[in-house]
C-alpha cells in the first residue's frame, strides 16, 4: 500500500476527487493525511469527516519561507509518505523542500503548461484570446510549474465566457485527470526519462 498525503490551501475538490477514488476503486494506495497552510480551508472538515488524519502548518507562524517549508518537510515525513500531493496549495515551496521529496511530488496547474505559470491562468488565457484552456499534473521541481508533465485536459473557451466560468470548465477536468494521474503513480506506471514522463502501458496522456 502506497502512502499519500494530500497538502491543500482551500475548496479542497481536487483533494476530494483523489480521496474518493482511492476508497472506491481500490487503488493500491490510502491517503493518510490532509495537511493545509490555512487553519480555515474548507477541505479540512471533509478528511475529518472521512476519517483522515489532518494538520495545519500555518505559514503565518513562521518568519521566513524556509523556516515554514522545514516544519511543514516534519509534519509530511511523520506521515512517511510514498507521495506528496498538491492540490490547491497555495505556498511556493523552496528547493530543500522540493529536493526532499524528488520524482514523489505532483502537482495540478489549472493551465496547458507552459503556458501560464503562476497564478490568475485564467485571467490571462482570456486576455491572451486563447481558444483552448485546460489543465496540467506535472511533477514539482524547484522552477514553479514547470516540472515534467504526466497529463493534460483540454476544454475550448466559448464566447462569453468569464474567468469562473473557464475556471469551472477546467476543474471538471482537473477531477478527472487528478486521479488519473496519482493512480498511475500508485501503480508503478510512470517514468521520468531525461525530463519527460512516459506512461508505461502507452496510455494517452491527454485527455479532450
Ligand atoms: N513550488 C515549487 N517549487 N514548484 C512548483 O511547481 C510549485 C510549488 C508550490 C506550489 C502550485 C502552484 C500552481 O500550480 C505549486 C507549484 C502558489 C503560487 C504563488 O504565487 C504559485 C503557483 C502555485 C501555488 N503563491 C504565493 C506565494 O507567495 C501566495 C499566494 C497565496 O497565498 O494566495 O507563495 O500554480
Ligand atoms: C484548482 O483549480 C487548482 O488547479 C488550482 O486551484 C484550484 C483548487 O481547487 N491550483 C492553483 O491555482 C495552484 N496555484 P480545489 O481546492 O477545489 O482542489
């Protein structure tokens, strides 16, 4: 059994779709705990629901960024995991702390990386006039979104869209494609090879 643990910052829908599927389909795997920067976030309450262990690591407690990445690194490794997930995580996080857990750290981006590191990705696809949107799993690396990607969704933008419509286009995907991709994981079906991820059954790696 592979051990995840799913680090959020709010909604926690991403987070929620893994659980899910985890417990349903019978992945080789179980989440073991649900860790979040925000004493508030919305997801806490549903793990607790679920039974999941949960922490915060409140990112206000801490003076620097790598004082907030070293207690976060201790809560996650007590969990000893075999997967580190993001899912609406909201924190940079610094090399150390990315380097700890290496080729183990995934990623949902809510855009056809590389197009649109960082925030407001929908915003900027409308203003850029983009006619396809989507979103990315992609292993972390210590470059914001730009770790080898696993899988990709697609969804057209239609005319009068706004940013939370296009956003809740691509979520619907992104609780499609999330799952998707941790479970390969879970069940040895991925590989890094100079950079880019191969799925080992040949799977499409795109969804439309
Ligand atoms: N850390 C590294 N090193 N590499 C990545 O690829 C990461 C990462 C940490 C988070 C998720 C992410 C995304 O998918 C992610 C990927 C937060 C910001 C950000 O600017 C940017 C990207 C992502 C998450 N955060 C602000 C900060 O100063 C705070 C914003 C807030 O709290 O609302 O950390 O896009
Ligand atoms: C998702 O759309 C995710 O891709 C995005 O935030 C949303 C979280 O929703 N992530 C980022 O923007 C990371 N910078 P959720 O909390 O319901 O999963």
């Amino acid at each position: 059994m592979k051990r995840i643990v799913i680090l959020i910052s709010g909604r926690g829908s991403n987070m929620q779709a893994i659980v899910q599927q985890c417990a349903e389909r019978r992945w080789p795997a179980k989440v073991v705990a649900v860790i979040s920067n925000r004493p508030d976030a919305k997801g806490l309450a549903y793990a607790r629901e679920r039974g999941i262990e949960t922490a915060v690591v409140d990112h206000k407690a801490y003076g620097t960024r790598e004082a907030f990445d070293a207690a976060l690194a201790a809560v996650v490794d007590a969990c000893e995991p075999d997967l580190v997930v993001l899912a609406g995580f909201m924190r940079i996080l610094g090399t150390a702390f990315v380097q700890r857990y290496e080729g183990r750290l995934l990623n949902i981006h809510p855009s056809l990386l590389p197009a649109f590191p960082g925030l407001h990705t929908h915003r900027r696809a409308l203003d850029a006039g983009c006619k396809l949107v989507g979103a990315t799993v992609h292993f972390v690396t210590p470059e914001l979104d730009h770790g080898p990607i696993v899988l990709q969704s697609a969804v057209p933008v239609l005319p009068g869209d706004d940013e939370d419509a296009l956003a809740s286009r691509v979520l619907a995907t992104e609780h499609v494609i999330y799952p998707l991709a941790v479970r390969w994981f879970v069940e040895d079906r991925l590989a890094i090879e100079h950079g880019i991820v191969r799925q080992l059954d040949g799977a499409s790696q795109v969804l439309m």
